[in-house]
C-alpha cells in the first residue's frame, strides 16, 4: 500500500484530504506544522507528500530540503496546495522540483488523477533501474541513441524531470531530435498510460475542419456547437484531446501571441475555456513546448512571450547537435562502415 504525508495546518482541510487518500487506497499520515513533518520524516519515506504553501511555520517549499533525496523512481512526488497561487510561486516551486500544485479549495477529481498516477511500491524494481543504466552505458535511453556525455547529461536532465508534473521546454537545432525527447519524458512519466498529442505550431495557424475554417484558439481550445459559422459540432481542442497525458507543442515561438497569453492563463489557472464556451474546463494535461531557437533569442526576438518563457524555462533541456558529440560521430563512422 503507497503511503502519503499529508501536511496542512487547517483541520478541516486535512480531514477531507485524508479521507480522499483513504478511500483511494492510501495509508496516510499527517502534520500540521514543518517541524511536525520533519518529525514524521525520520520514521519513513513517503511515496506522495501534499503540503499547504503556507503554514504556521514556514513555507511549504522548506520542507523540500528535509526529503529523501534518492527514491526508487529518483523523485518523490510533492503536490504543493495553495489558495494564492502566481505565475511566480508556480515558477519557484517548479524549480525546486515539486512534482504538481493544486488551487484552493482543491479539485478532487484531478487530485485523484494525480494520485492514479502515483507509483505503487511494486511497480518500482532495482532490476528495471539496473536494465536502464546499463542501457545508457550503450547508448540506448528509450527511442534515444548516443553515448556521449553531452547526451547522457541531456539523460540525467529527462530522468530528473519525467517523473514531475512540470511543463518542459526543449530547445535545440533541426534535426537534433526535440520530438523524440519529448516522448521520451512522456514515456518515463506517469502519465505514460496517457495519450501522447503533438502539434507543430508553424504549420498553419488555421485549419480546415468538416470543410470550416478552424481558428488557431479553436484548435488548442476547442469549440462548442454554433460556436461560429460552420461550427455545426462541438470540436475537442489539443488540450482536451491530451487530457491525462501529454502535449507536444513544437516551434512554439510560431504561436501567435494571443495564443501564447492564452495558453500562459491554462496552465497557471489549470482551466481552460472553449471557443463559444460559457464554463471553465478543468486541464488534465502536461506540457512540453520546443523552440529551435535558444530561448533569451526567441524572446528577443518577440517570438515567444517573456512571461511563458519564464512559465517554461523552469525545466528546460538543451538537446546537443551531433557536430559537438564526437563521441556519437565515431560511432556512427564504425556502424556505416561494418
């Protein structure tokens, strides 16, 4: 049974917590304080820890410094809950490697989807870790080839990063494989069960659908019935159609502004809303965006929007052109000429 520490200093919240987790198949133990937690750290690892950001003590983010920092699957998941949630608390608390945060009064249906996502004990094995070192030391990180250290730095970036709830930001020239990363995070990531949905944003900023023009709003967000001429039905969006999984969204700096604004308000609100819509939508999904530009230039540029680069560089991948891993050409070279 995965065990969970549940630290919340309002009791009523804690109450409801712990019967969720209850019900979902946890054992739970809780604290009201940080120094309470820490206490309760040193009789066992959790496998999920939800702490409030504020407490009567300090910030829930100075827990982090108390956590094991070796698990099984190499991160433990902290859910982060907050009643005040900015684009800067969600940036800091990414960068100090919290796995998700919740909005107060928390959503209990994608709290439970966090928690399906939860690893039970058994499903993490030695043996597994073992099988993938040994295949990094050949060059093999799932769909992955390379060997050299500029790859197996980009290696402990993805194992680092797969195992969180963080959106992802992966720059890299053309041909150096962001999309082949990008599923590879998807695939070492909880949410691996879930669909993997991809979009190159400077193919078209518009699309035809059922033979009507579908805005480029409408294709992230979807749109509702007779939601503009032509619309005769309800169309899921790339975030819809990514719900309890991923979503791919290459050259980035291609989308129009208002869309990046947009997409900047979803993953901060964790809502999002239809085309023609009246109510908000809960988000379920994780972000990975790639640029072929470094990312200081696509801003400067004015492709890409500040405020989403700071969203995103948070958990950002550098993915290396093949010129500068010698390593990974020499080895080409022995394989063409076998």
């Amino acid at each position: 049974m995965p065990h969970a520490l549940i630290v919340e200093d309002d009791p009523n919240s804690l109450s409801g917590l712990s019967a969720i987790l209850t019900a979902d198949g946890f054992s739970v133990d809780t604290a009201t304080t940080l120094a309470e937690a820490r206490g309760v750290l040193t009789s066992f690892i959790p496998d999920v820890v939800l702490i409030d950001l504020n407490l009567p003590d300090g910030s829930g983010l100075d827990l982090l410094l108390s956590l094991p920092s070796h698990t099984p699957d190499g991160a433990l998941p902290v859910i982060v809950m907050t009643g005040n949630a900015t684009v800067e608390s969600a940036i800091e608390g990414l960068r100090h490697g919290i796995w998700d945060y919740l909005l107060k009064p928390v959503n209990i249906p994608r709290l439970r989807s966090l928690l399906a996502r939860i690893p039970r004990p058994y499903e993490l094995t030695e043996e597994v870790q073992a099988l993938r070192t040994t295949l990094r030391g050949l060059g093999h990180f799932g769909e992955m080839l390379g060997r050299s250290p500029a790859m197996q730095h980009v290696y402990d970036l993805i194992e680092h990063t797969a195992p969180t709830e963080a959106a992802v930001m992966i720059f890299g020239e053309p041909g150096t494989g962001k999309k082949i990363a990008a599923r590879t995070i998807h695939e070492l990531s909880r949410r691996r069960k879930g669909p993997f949905v991809t979009f190159d944003c400077s193919a078209t900023r518009d699309q035809m659908v059922n033979g009507a023009q579908r805005s480029m709003e409408s294709v992230l967000f979807g749109h509702g019935r007779n939601a503009y001429a032509g619309a005769e039905n309800r169309e899921p969006g790339l975030l819809e159609q990514a719900g309890g999984g991923t979503l791919f969204l290459d050259q980035i700096d291609s989308l129009p502004a208002a869309q990046q604004e947009a997409l900047l308000r979803s993953l901060d609100s964790q809502t999002f809303m239809r085309v023609g819509g009246s109510n908000p939508i809960m988000t379920d999904f994780r972000l990975i965006a790639a640029s072929r530009l470094p990312g200081r230039e696509a801003v400067a540029s004015g492709a890409l929007r500040e405020d989403l680069f700071q969203r995103l560089s948070a958990s950002s991948i550098m993915l290396p052109p093949l010129r500068e891993r010698d390593d990974d050409i020499a080895a080409d070279r022995r394989s063409f000429y076998r």
